[in-house]
C-alpha cells in the first residue's frame, strides 16, 4: 500500500496533465465563444424569431443581448452588428474578413459565375471583383465623369417637372414617377437611351413591378438559405421567378447590346457611354447584363425609395417644408430651375436628405456579409461562413446617439459635418469599407436634385380631402425599405 508521503510526491504527476486538459478545455471553450443571442429552437432555429419586421425585432433583440448577438436560422448561424462599435469592428477592423457576399440561393446564376460577372454578388473581394469596382467608379462615379453629365440629369429632371405640370389637380404617383425618372438618368448613362416613358409607367408600373419583383424573390425567406442541403431543390421557386425576371429585365437592353456589338466590329460609328466602354473592355454579353441589372435595379430603387420618404416626412412637417421652400426662393433667384452647381448651397434640402437617410435607411440591414474566416469579434468568435448583418436602422434610432430619434429633425445635421460617406459609424445609409455603395457619388447628387425640385415647382396636398394625420407611414421591409403604401399626392404649380 502506497504510504501518504508517496502519494503526495506522485499527486503533481496526476495534476499536470489533468491542469493541461483543463486549460484546454477552457481556452477552447473562449475560442469557441459566440456572441449572445435568444436561445434557437431544435433543427429551425430562430427563424420564427425574426417575424416579417427582422431589423424592427434584431433592434429590440440587441437591447437584451447587446450590439453584437448571434441567432441560428436552421443550420446557418447569424451575426448581428447593432451599435456603431460593432459596425467599426465589422466594416473597418474586420473588414477583409468580414467581406465576403452570402448570396441568397434565389439568385440565379452560378457562384462561380458571379465571381467573375458579378459586382455585388461576388463571393469575395477578389481581383475580377476590384476591377469590375474600378471601372464603374472610372466611367460611372468620377467626379469629372458625374460633373459631364449633369446637364443630362437636370434635362430628365425638367422632363418630370413638365409631366407633372401637365398632372396638376390630378392625383399622382411620387414613387412610379420618381423611379422612371431615376431609371431613364441611369440608362441614358448606360445605353443613351430613355427605358421608361413617363405616360406609359403610370399606366402600367412595368419594370418597375419588375424590379421590385426582383428584389423579393432575392430578398424573401427562403428555406434554401436556411438548410444548404436543399438548395437545388428551389421548394419556393424564388430561383426561377428571379431568372424570369432578370430575362425580361434584360429585355429592354438586349437588342441594343447586339446591334453595338455588330457595329463595332464592323468599325461603325460608336456612342460615348458604359456599354461602349464594357464592349471596349472585351466583356461578355453575360456580365452585361448582370451589371446592368444591378446598377438599374440599386440605382433606381434605393434612390426613389429615399425621395418617397423624405417627400412623406416634409408633406407631414409643414415647418421644415416651409424651410426647405424659403432656402430655394432665396438660393434660385437667378436661376429657372435647380442646378447640380447649387446643390452645395442648399444646406437645408442636403440636411432632409440626410435625416430621411437616417430615418428611413434605403438598406436597413445593408446586403448580407460572410465570414470568409474564423476570426474573433468584441471578444466572441465569429465562425467561418456566418452570415454577417449590421443593423444600420437601429444605429441610426439609438436614443443614445441621436436626441428623440424617432423625429423627423433636419436641423440635427446643420451643426454637425456628420456625412454618410462610410467614415461616420453612426451614420451609415450607404455602409462602409470594401463593399460601401459604389453608386453613393451619384445617389449624393440625384436625390437632393430630385428632391427640390419637386419641392420649388409644386405645392402638394394629399387625395380625396386626407389631413397629415391620415398619410400611412407604415414600413414595408426588403434589401429596400420602403413605403408600404404607395405615396399618392396632388401637385399645385407654385407661382
């Protein structure tokens, strides 16, 4: 029988392997840590958790479990970035890891297509993906580029400005005009051509409908994203609804594509725009089309989301419209109509802008990150293809940053040189670091342009005898947010 003495002498023999094991365990366990989050239910996860309002029930979600929380949505765990310390880590500190694209199954092509065709869609910030980046900021979102183009913007400005002359007393789409308006400065760019005419979209919301339908199918819950295993299956059929939207998308471009093709190689006459450049560059027909789907679709539908909104807010706040009408009357006096030149100058309009931003962020959720590796995050372990979100919405309605938030409050922006340019984390409309928006340059001039001169021309009343109390504010949430009543209005002609 072993005496006390021996015991004691072997007793640190048993204890270092027994404390090595337990470091382990304990480091690993660290490792190993997700960020908090609301306790998943077995196989489904939080799915039912996030209800048909998900940036609305992530905010509420982050008061309990803090600005960085993890939820499982069937086998797919879920990131969520809520404060602006968060933000930084996800698009600034972590950014290259952190900047992988988690793409929705509905989307149509093939990963490995997009990689090479896709700017938004790309699994990773590859080089196809940086040059793809650099030439639309080239020959789409220079300075000097966007400065050529001006007269172009201002011409379909007036265009919709002499529609709705032709409208008054009558009730009018803001969002159906907004959007062909906003399409056909985009396409003139593109194509030099119009897609829309102004008559023909308020008749029938063709691309629009279009469009939007694009959107959902990407946008909607798909059980596909949630258990991986089933993705070939398409059970909801978004995938082929988006392919048959992005075929009649393509459509209004396709004849156009192939007669410039041919010209160019019979060495015919050229026109001076984005096609002709991506034709100059040796691209295919394939990633044409794919760009030009995604510069139409966000180009438009962000913009006139954020003109919906911020007419709703002024139509609401008579003061503030009353302020944004003075500052045209005493900045315009020499001039007929709003210029690009003065944009600078409207510090009031640049201000509503930027609180309807705020308010009402085009992307409340930004598009979806992807862990492209493991890496630690506000000392939790994000895991390797973790969908990763950062709730721009509840930044930008923190009490914490922002004094009564839920007001529609253009003046907070007065004093303050707070931009949405990527580089202030309280403020981020566009997002930030690799993937920030890269048509932010053209949305910053386009929508104040938009905005006064809907306001300088028109005086607007709501239909059918409605007080401000009656206009429908109610959100309707998608990669857009948007008004979930359409925004109908009866212009006056100002004198």
């Amino acid at each position: 029988m072993a005496q006390p003495f021996e015991i004691l002498f072997l007793l640190p023999f048993f204890l270092l392997p027994l404390s090595f094991f337990l470091f382990k365990v304990f480091r690993s366990s660290n490792i190993t840590k997700l960020p908090p989050g609301p306790t998943p239910w077995p196989v489904i996860g939080n799915i039912f958790h996030m209800g048909k309002m998900p940036h609305i029930t992530l905010t509420n979600f982050a008061k309990t479990y803090g600005p960085i929380m993890s939820l499982k949505l069937g086998t797919k765990w879920l990131v969520v970035g809520s404060s602006p310390s968060a933000a930084i880590e996800i698009l600034k500190t972590h950014d290259r890891i952190l900047s992988g694209r988690n793409v929705p199954n509905a989307v149509p092509s093939k990963r490995s297509d997009l990689d090479k065709i896709s700017m938004g869609w790309a699994s990773e910030c590859h080089n196809e993906w940086r040059y793809l980046r650099t030439l639309c900021r080239t020959e789409l979102f220079a300075g000097k580029v966007l400065e050529s183009q001006a007269c172009l913007r201002e011409k379909k400005v007036m265009e919709l400005v002499e529609f709705l002359k032709s409208k008054e007393g009558q009730v009018v789409n803001i969002g159906e005009l907004v959007f062909a308006t906003m399409l056909n400065m985009l396409s003139n760019v593109l194509i030099s051509k119009d897609m829309i005419n102004l008559e023909k979209e308020t008749e029938d919301s063709g691309i629009r409908n279009l469009v939007r339908g694009l959107v959902e199918a990407i946008s909607a819950p798909n059980i596909s994203d949630f258990y991986p295993i089933l993705g070939k299956l398409d059970l909801q059929g978004l995938r082929e609804k988006a392919r048959y939207v992005m075929t009649e998308i393509r459509s209004n471009w396709e004849s156009i594509l192939e007669e410039r093709r041919n010209n160019k190689e019979s060495g015919s006459s050229r026109q001076h725009d984005f096609l002709e450049a991506l034709l100059d560059n040796g691209f295919t027909n394939d990633c044409i089309h794919q760009l030009f789907v995604e510069l139409l679709s966000a180009g438009s539908d962000t913009s006139t989301s954020t003109i919906e909104w911020a007419m709703a807010e002024l139509i609401k706040n008579v003061e503030s419209m009353k302020k944004v009408q003075d500052e045209l009357e005493i900045e315009l006096s020499e001039s007929d109509y709003p210029k690009e030149s003065l944009l600078l100058q409207l510090s009031y309009v640049q201000a509503c802008v930027k609180e309807t931003l705020r308010l009402h962020p085009p992307a409340p959720l930004l598009l979806p990150h992807s862990a492209i590796e493991t890496c630690q995050v506000m000392s939790y372990t994000i895991p390797k293809d973790a969908q990763i979100l950062v709730n721009v919405w509840a930044i930008s309605r923190d009490p914490l940053i922002w004094e009564d938030p839920e007001m529609f409050r253009p003046q907070r922006f007065l004093s303050s040189d707070m931009d949405f340019k990527g580089n202030d984390f309280e403020f981020l409309p566009f997002g930030a670091g690799r993937r920030i928006c890269p048509g932010l340059p053209m949305a910053a001039i386009k929508i104040p342009l938009l905005l006064a001169s809907l306001v300088h021309f028109f005086d607007w009343e709501l239909p059918h005898g409605k007080c401000l109390a009656e206009l429908d504010m109610t959100e309707k949430f998608g990669v857009t947010l948007q008004k979930k009543e359409p925004l109908l209005l009866i212009p006056r002609v100002r004198k």
